[in-house]
C-alpha cells in the first residue's frame, strides 16, 4: 500500500512539472491585454476584434453582407436605383465612423432575415426587436421608430377599440416573419395571413382575400405607392402601438464590432447627424415625396480615387481600387509582401524575438531561448529565469514561488486612491471613491432624468450639464428640455431655419458632453 502511494505521489509530480515550461512559466499563462496567449501564436486583430493566428487566417476586415427591405421612407430604392431612406443614411453614415464598406442589398423581408439568421456576418437593417428575436441577434439602436397601425377596405364597417378585437373580424393580412407578425403570435392570433410583401396587402383588401391589414402609417404612403393604389382606397381603423427599430447583427459577429457600431450610433445622436438625417426625410413621412440621390457619374470618388457609388473601394495589398464582390483584396497579398518593421513575414508564422534578434515562428523556436539573465524587460525581470513583475508588491517574482494576487490590504489602490479590494471605485459626478451598494453615483440631474425613461412616448433621454433633454418618440416630436422638474423649452423637429433661438442655444450651443441616460 505504502509503494503505491509512492507512485501515485510520484506520476502526480511529473504531471505537475510538465505543465511548467523550461523558464518555469505555466502553459498559457502569457496572455496578452487582449487575452491572447502568445505562446501559442496568438495575436491581437483588431478588425476582427478577436485573437488569432497570421498563419490560419489573415487579420484584414470582416466582409459585412448588410441587408434590408423596401420600406420607405426608412429604406428604399430611388428612381436611379441607389438604396435609400433614413435608416439606410444612419447605417451609411456608422459604417464611415468605424471604417467599414458594404454594398447595402434590399430583399424581401423574409429572405434578409432568414439570410441574417444564417450567417455569417450578415447585417440586417431596419429590425424590430421583439421578445422572440432578442436571443437571435446582437443589437445596435435605436436607429428609428414606427408605428403598428391597422387599416381596412374604404367602405369596410369594421370597428376596432382594441388589438384584441381584430382577433374576429377575419383574416389580417401581414409580411412573413415581420415584426408585425411575430407581434399577432406573441398575442395568440389564429387568423393570420402572412405574405412576402407588405405591398401585397392592400392589394388583397381591395381584392376581399383579407378583412384587414397591419401596416403601418409611417410607412403606408410609400407602401401603396409600391401597390400601384390609391392611398384612399384603405381606411385607417386602430393605431396598435409604436416601436424602436434597430440593427441586427448575425451572432457570430465579435462583441467588440457591435459594440463600435453602438458607439458610433451615439457620437451621431450628440454631434447632431442622428436629428439632420431624421428631419431629412420627416416631409416623406406627412406623405411628401421621398428623397433621391442624384446620379454621380464618378463624382464621389474617394482620396484614392475610387469611385464608390460603382461600388469600389481601396485595396492596401494591392495597391489599387477594387470592387470587392469581384476581387479579394486579403488574396491580392504577394507572397512575403507582409514584412513587419523587422522584416518578419506574418503571413508565414513569422514574427520578432527581441532576445535573439531574430524572426522566429514560435511553434519552431522557443524565443526564451538565451544567454541566462539576457532577457530582463522593463521592471528589469528575468523571464528566461521564471521572474514576471508585480505591480502590487512592486518587485519582480516567480509565480510559483509568491503569489501576487494576494497584496496587503488597502495597497490595490488605484490612480485616484480607491481601494478596490474594499470595494471602492472613483465617482467622478461626486468625485470620491464609493462603495456602489452604500450610495448612487449618479447626480442629480442623472436621477431626475431617469423619471423619465419609461414614459408614454419617449424614445431617449439625455443629460448635458443642467439640462434633461427627452426625445419624444412621436413623428415630429423632438425633444422636450428640463430643469429641477420643470420644462423649460420644447423643441419640435423642424427645419433649421424655423428653430427658436432658445432651442437653438439648448440643442446646438450647450457646451457640455450629453450623455445618454435611457
């Protein structure tokens, strides 16, 4: 009994020696900011926002398909073929922000969103987001809002005082797999009729296959537009409710990319880009005619060159601009072309080992391979000895020997003096350290706009100095200014040259970070 405890002592120290490298360092334990385990041929990328490796995949951008529906005046085409409308201009104008490019294609509903589903890197625009979607997709939005509206042939006697009584009054016409039809299921209706388009439908009322519609007002004029019909051959009966649209990303999409797009999203709604796109198209939205992009004949070309309203856009590797349905700008790299400032080849496996002054692939070569106590870094630590700096203890250490997440209590403070092991962090509205389950961070005019956030019709709320700007979510709306409870302006969505001066001064002249609350 006591040699096999010997030997079971015994394989239990092998095992544990060889999970430690030669410079006594545990295998993966050299992550990176990012995660990524250098050891291992891992490096950061920051396009695809993930760690990879040169030699199994190129770190050049992610190829978005982005797709829509024709549902003017939020996306549509114009008379010269270029997609258009509201919700296409914001998705252009966060692609420009975070320095992305892709052809916009406009499908039927159902096949986008099938597509969208799918994968991979699909980007689907304008998208409801309802309970029933919510796990399928990683969101960006709001980016618009809509209504759910029903209508009804001209001479039809149908009377609705509530959604749940159009659960008898025949069969409601709607576009598959819309947000409108998923909105009936979720509600439990049988008497559902759903079809490819939604310009189908009125055509159907018309025709008696349908007793009723779920449309929608703000985009009902370009909907019967698209039916051939006249807009008084449909009467409106019950306006549902209003919804956010969103974007919806495929959910193989890295986090990091989604997250870009939000950020983005955001820098537009403070500088101002967000309301100018909005107002744009609000007259097509009082059944005005939609906005048209003028035909470019070559005249947007890029500081490249490239024109892309033909659809090109610049290829580094290659030199030149390409079109790139038509050519793989990753597949235009020469062989070797990818040399780094030392001259390395990534595209090989290839990259520098500062201690050997060479290039090296590290499933070959091992770069802590030198002459002993060689290699000492920055804090002036030995790796090739086992030592790695301890920023708490202030010393170099082997792990195995000293652990350095245990340091003395009260010394993890950070660069404003909190102490995070007792739970502190920095407040910078109150500008002291607190602990977040003792007292609230936000300020008050933080607290105020929160009373705000699940308010009938409003779409988002917003801090800037004093001030609680609430945009509404109805068209035309805008936003409403507030100030120790009381409003003090409010601001419709007008053209610029109608915009009083004191909504003037509030929405353009505040000289204050707004900061987005809900």
């Amino acid at each position: 009994m006591k040699s096999l405890w010997v030997a079971v002592v015994f394989v239990a120290a092998i095992f544990a020696f060889g999970c430690v490298s030669q410079q006594g360092q545990m295998v993966g334990n050299d992550r990176d900011a990012h995660g990524c385990i250098a050891s291992a041929g891992y490096s950061w990328c920051e396009v695809k926002q993930a760690c990879i490796r040169p030699w199994e995949e190129n770190c050049t951008a992610i190829k978005f398909r982005v797709l829509t529906e024709e549902f003017p005046p939020y996306n549509y085409k114009d008379a010269n073929g270029n997609v258009m409308g509201q919700s296409t201009e914001t998705v252009r104008e966060i692609m420009k922000r975070v320095n992305a490019s892709a052809d916009i294609g406009l499908l039927e509903w159902t096949d986008a969103y099938n597509l969208a589903l799918a994968g991979p890197n699909v980007v689907l625009y304008s998208t409801g987001r309802t309970s029933l979607r919510e796990s399928l997709f990683k969101w960006v939005g709001p980016i618009a809002s809509w209504d759910f509206t029903f209508y009804a042939p001209k001479d039809s006697k149908i009377m609705l005082f509530g959604s749940e009584d159009a659960k008898k009054a025949g069969k409601i016409c709607v576009a598959k797999d819309d947000a409108r039809e998923q909105f009936l299921l979720e509600k439990k209706f049988t008497n559902i009729d759903a079809v490819a388009l939604d310009s189908d439908c009125p055509k159907r009322l018309v025709d008696g296959k349908d007793d009723l519609w779920l449309g929608s007002s703000s985009s009902f004029d370009g909907i019967m537009e698209d039916a051939g019909m006249q807009k008084g051959d449909v009467q409106e009966i019950y306006q549902v409710k209003k919804n956010l649209m969103y974007v919806a990303f495929s959910k193989d999409v890295p986090d990091g990319i989604v997250e870009k797009w939000q950020a983005a999203l955001g820098s537009m709604k403070q500088d101002g880009t967000f309301d100018k796109i909005a107002a744009k198209y609000a007259n097509a939205k009082r059944g005005g005619a939609l906005p048209s992009m003028p035909a470019l004949d070559g005249a947007d070309r890029d500081s490249h060159g490239c024109i892309g309203s033909a659809g090109y856009v610049w290829c580094d590797a290659s030199g030149k601009c390409i079109r790139p349905w038509e050519e793989d700008c990753a597949k235009t790299i020469m062989p070797g072309s990818d040399r780094d400032e030392n001259g390395c080849i990534g595209s090989a496996g290839y990259t520098w080992c500062a201690a050997s002054q060479k290039c090296i692939r590290a499933w070959e070569e091992n770069c802590t391979a030198m002459m002993p106590g060689s290699d000492r870094d920055a804090n002036g630590c030995i790796a090739s000895a086992g030592y790695t700096w301890c920023a708490s203890s202030g010393k170099c250490i082997r792990p195995w020997e000293e652990n350095c997440t245990s340091p003395m209590m009260g010394s993890d403070r950070d660069a404003n003096g909190c102490i995070a092991s007792a739970g502190y962090s920095w407040c910078a509205v109150k500008n002291k350290c607190i602990r977040t389950w003792e007292e609230d961070c936000a300020s008050p005019v933080q607290k105020e706009a929160k009373k705000f956030c699940n308010k009938t019709n409003v779409a988002s709320v917003y801090t800037c100095g004093q001030y609680v700007r609430v945009v509404s979510s109805l068209i035309g709306g805008g936003s409403a200014f507030y100030t120790n409870g009381s409003m003090v302006a409010q601001c419709p969505l007008v053209s610029p040259d109608y915009i009083s001066a004191q909504c003037n001064l509030l929405l353009f002249g505040n000289n204050c970070i707004e900061q987005q609350v809900c």
